[in-house]
C-alpha cells in the first residue's frame, strides 16, 4: 500500500498543475483587480535594491529617456544612492560644485532623494544647452577630431567635462581635450553619446532648482 502511494502521488500532483495550466483562456479577472486608470509609481527608497541587484542597460533607442538613462548607466549604473572614490554623487554622479551652481547645497539630501537627482539632471542638461547653443548651432553634424559632432554628444561630454571645456575641445578643433580621472575625454563621450534626440531640451540661461 505505501509503496503504491509513493508511486501514484507525484502523479496526481502533475496531473493537477497541468488541468491549471490548460484552464479555459476566458476567466473573468475580479473587478477589484481590474486596472482603469494610471497611478503613481514611487521610486525605490532601499539601497539594496541598487546594491544587490545586477543592473542591465535599459533599451529605450535614441530618444531623450534613452539618452538620459545610458549616460545614467555609464556614470553609475543607474544607482542613485551611490558615491564614487572621488566624491561624485547618485545616478548621475554630480559634484558638489556643480550642484552648488543649481542651488542644491544638502548633499545628504540629495544623495536620499531619487526625485532631486532626476530634477538636478534636467537642470543642469538645460543650463549647458544654454552655454552650448551657439556651438550646438556651429558643430551639429560636422566632424571633428576623427569624431562626428552631435547635439547628443556635445550635452554628454558637457555633463563629464563641463561644457566650458567642451567649447574649448569644439573650438580647437580637437586639440584641446581633457580627461577624468579614470581616462575618459570629451572626445569618447562625444563618439559614445552621438545621435539621440534631445530637443526636448530647452536651453536656459542660469537654470536653478
């Protein structure tokens, strides 16, 4: 009798997993479940979440989003909690000079709060196209050292360089070019970051949060 058991339960167990999974595609779903409207999605406040967990690169194509979260994933791999060996800060691994210059002066704060980094970033995005236009209207899709310029390219190496320097590289043509303290120069930026849409972006003189 328990021999016969031992055989015949694993059976009944598959039996019953598979009647489920060859249920009739037309149950009803609850109403309570049903969902009718949009509703607001927090950003995740655990730091385990960025610390654990492997971050893969988003695909989103050449759009402004797309743009916004690859150089989010080179600078930090979209961690916005993060500090790197050289004090930059969150997602998108600001300076505290340059998140002075926008009126954030709380870097502990800014640090803990996901919804300040994301403003600071369109901020500051929108301060270097107002320093950059005259350039962006020059440079847009002319070659310069060895590179194709493009308005994409010109924002991301202003966001790892500054986009003073940024007007120097473009105005001597490549020769002046800089370097971060882990190698990478305007130039790579410009290659890595050509051809995603920001127009989106409006340039604004002074832009502050």
């Amino acid at each position: 009798m328990r021999k016969w058991m031992r055989f015949t339960s694993p059976l009944i167990v598959i039996f019953g997993l598979l009647s489920m999974a060859f249920m009739p595609s037309n149950v009803k779903v609850p109403e309570s479940l049903v969902v009718k409207e949009p509703f607001e999605v927090h950003f995740p406040q655990d730091r385990s979440v960025f610390d654990e967990t492997p971050v893969a690169t988003p695909f989103l194509g050449r759009t402004y989003l797309g743009f916004k979260e690859a150089l989010a994933f080179k600078e930090s791999q979209g961690n916005y909690f993060i500090t790197n060996g050289l004090g930059y800060l969150g997602k998108y691994q600001f300076g505290a000079g340059t998140l002075q210059l926008m009126g954030v002066h709380d870097t502990i704060n800014f640090l803990n709060n996901p919804a300040l980094q994301e403003k600071a970033f369109q901020t500051n995005i929108a301060r270097n196209k107002w320093i950059l236009r005259r350039d962006i209207e020059k440079f847009d899709r002319k070659w310069v050292g060895g590179v194709e310029v493009t308005e994409s390219g010109m924002l991301a190496a202003a966001h790892l360089a500054g986009p003073g320097n940024v007007k120097k590289y473009l105005r001597s043509y490549g020769r002046y070019d800089v370097k971060d303290a882990y190698g990478t120069d305007i130039a790579a930026y410009i290659r890595k970051f050509s051809g995603y849409d920001v127009s989106v972006v409006v340039p604004k003189r002074n832009a502050k949060i």
